[in-house]
C-alpha cells in the first residue's frame, strides 16, 4: 500500500470553518479518491467517496478491516439523502427530524451510486447525518455521500481523540482533521426499520428509552443476547476495541472485586483495573484506570475506549472491569465493555440471591 506522510491538521475552536484552509484541502483529497480522518460527535471517522470502489479500498486496506463489514455512509443535509437511498418510510422520516443530526445510523434501501465496496455488496445502506461541525463542514466541501467506519486499526478501541487516530493509522492515510476529543464517546446506535417496527441492531448514543419517545415499537437484534444467531449488522460479529491485554468483567461488590485482584496478583500477574471513581476509593492494583462518577455514566462513557487504548502502554497482565446498569447510554457501554472482554465474566457467585 501508498505510504503517506500524513497530515495533521489541526482545527479546535475555530469560526468559518467553510473557509478553513484545512477543511478545504481535506475535500480536495477526498474528491480525489483520498482518505481523511475528521471527528464526529460519537468517535473519529475515516471518510472516502462512498460512491467509488477504488477510494473505498483504500479505507478497508488501511484499517486491515474484514471485507463483509459494510460501511456507514454519512450526509450533511437531508437533501443529500437522495445520493445515498431510493426511498425511506414514514417511520424513518420520524427518526430522522427527532435525531438527526446526531447519534443514530439508519438503515435503508441503497441506490445505484453507492459503491457495491461501501455496502459489502449488500442491498442496503447505513446512513447518518453526524451533530459535529468539522464533519458537516467537510462533507458539504465535498459534495458527496462519505464513507466512514471509526479511524481505528480493526480490531482496536475507536478513536476518540486525534492523537488515538495517528497512532493507529500515520502512514497509512493522507491525512487527519484534529479537532480534539469526541463528546458521546461511542459510536451511533445503528436501526433496522420495517413497518413501524424499530430494531435496534447495535446500541448507541442513541438509547432505546429515546427512540420510544418517537416510535411505538422497539426492539434489540436477537443476536445482541444469543451467541449462537447471525447478527444482521455484520460488524457486531468481531471482536472488538479490544486492549492488548485479557479483559474481564467482574460482576460483584468492591470487596469481590479486591479478592479477584488479589487472586491473580498471588499468581504473579500484573493486574490493571479499569473502574469507576466511586470504586476507586475502595480497591487497589498495579495500574488504575479511572473512567468518572458511576453516577455520571456519559463521562464513563466518553473515556472509555480512552482508558482501553492506556492499558497499551503499560505492562499489565491482565486487565479487570467494572460493570455498569444497562440503561440509556449503559446499553452502548455495556455492549462495548462485553466485546472487549470477548464476554469473559467472573461473578460473585456466592452473593446472589
Ligand atoms: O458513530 C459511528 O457510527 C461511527 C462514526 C465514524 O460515524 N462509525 C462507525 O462505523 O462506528 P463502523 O464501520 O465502525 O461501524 C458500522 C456498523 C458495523 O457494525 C456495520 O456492520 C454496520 O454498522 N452496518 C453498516 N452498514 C450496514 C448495513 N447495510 N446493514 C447492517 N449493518 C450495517
Ligand atoms: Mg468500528
């Protein structure tokens, strides 16, 4: 593959951002077939053509992403949603006023300008407006539908700074639109829609409390719970954001989770532990990893895949988790937290009732 010097342009509190010189030689590489890194709202995305092949492999090429994993196609007016599908519901409709720009990727039928590479050769396309300036303002440069799966080495936590951004893909990608950290902190909640039927095929910033509030029927992809169904968003299927270390959960209270800690240091293990500041207070280990008040789980949230990429630079052995309630913003956590851990859990046992 090309080696880049890649380019690192930086663009935090900046007005006109139409007219940034960043933004407007990021659009020029991109008309060009190129691929950029910007920030959204969720995590960093790598964007390209969505509507040619040969730009689209360069995205799978410089993740090292699997080939059957189809692409989120992102707009930034809904009049663009004409480049992307042939046709939306009512329902869709409904979900697009309430969320857009923001969080939440629906899936819909995909027109003929979408590269058959984009969409992993399905019928189908994911579509979202992303609620980040940087992003709108580059896609409107560009004039195209854009491509973007997160900017991270596959396999690996997503980006939610630019520096996590470089640090997977410098040389691999013309360049990088640093914009700082991200604000939800994980990616979109990504829909299913059929009749008035909402599925929900991967938990997101959007939760399924807020899409209740817009539609009457909501429901969580099957595969989501029973290891043993095909997940109809192909993605959910790999391991994911996962740290160079083991990961586990461990489901208990602090005096559990100390005894668990002090098990595998006896072993000779070096232990890290990734744990809320509440707990923090009450349990000790080689290397700590605080991610916020457990009472705030939108600050947990933002820096977690944070915290995930620190363990890297540390020599910890094994890393051990806190587990969060599956509600709002848990629902995304809690399923990213599982991927990491490749749903390895040790539970107190002995204090169920
Ligand atoms: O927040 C986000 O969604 C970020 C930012 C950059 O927008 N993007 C992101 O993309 O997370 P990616 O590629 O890492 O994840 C896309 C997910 C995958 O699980 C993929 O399988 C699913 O969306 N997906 C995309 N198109 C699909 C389709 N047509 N049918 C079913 N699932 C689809
Ligand atoms: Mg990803």
């Amino acid at each position: 593959m090309v080696q880049w010097k890649t380019s690192r342009w930086n663009v935090e509190n900046v007005d006109n951002l139409h007219e940034h010189p960043a933004i407007q030689e990021a659009a020029m590489w991109m008309k060009e077939g190129e691929v950029i890194a910007f920030p959204t709202e969720t995590v960093y995305g790598l964007g390209a053509n969505a509507c040619s092949n040969e730009a689209i492999e360069k995205i799978f090429e410089a993740k090292g992403r699997p080939s059957d994993n189809p692409l989120i196609v992102h707009i930034a007016e809904i009049e663009q949603l004409e480049q992307a599908t042939t046709t939306w519901s009512e329902t869709a409709q409904k979900l697009m006023d309430a969320f857009w720009p923001g969080p939440l990727t629906i899936i819909l039928p995909k027109n003929e300008r979408i590269a058959e590479r984009t969409t992993a050769g399905l019928s189908s396309v994911g579509v979202r407006m992303p609620d980040h300036p940087v992003a709108l303002a580059l896609i409107k440069a560009c004039g195209l539908p854009i491509a973007a799966p997160s900017a991270n080495r596959s396999g690996k936590p997503s980006p939610t700074k630019g520096e996590h951004v470089y640090k997977d893909l410098n040389g691999r990608i013309k360049g990088i639109i640093d914009a700082g950290s991200t604000g939800v902190g994980l990616e979109s909640t990504v829909v299913e829609v059929s009749g008035d039927v909402v599925t929900i095929l991967r938990p997101g910033g959007i939760s399924k409390a807020q899409l209740e509030e817009i539609v009457d029927h909501v429901k969580l992809d099957e595969a989501l719970f029973e290891s043993g169904q095909v997940p109809r968003s192909p993605g959910m299927k790999y391991t994911h954001y996962a740290p160079d270390a083991p990961l586990f959960l461990v489901e208990g209270n602090h005096v559990f989770f100390q005894k668990v800690i002090d098990q595998y240091e006896a072993e000779g293990q070096k232990v890290g532990i990734l744990i809320s500041n509440e707990r923090a207070e009450h349990v000790t280990a080689n290397v700590i990893k605080c991610l916020g008040s457990s009472n705030q789980v939108e600050d947990v949230a933002q820096n977690l895949y944070h915290q995930l990429r620190s363990f890297d630079d540390t020599d910890v052995d094994i890393i051990l988790a806190e587990m969060y309630p599956v509600d709002g913003i848990g629902e995304a956590l809690m399923n990213r937290l599982m991927k990491a851990a490749g749903n390895r859990m040790i539970a107190d046992n002995h204090n169920r009732d």
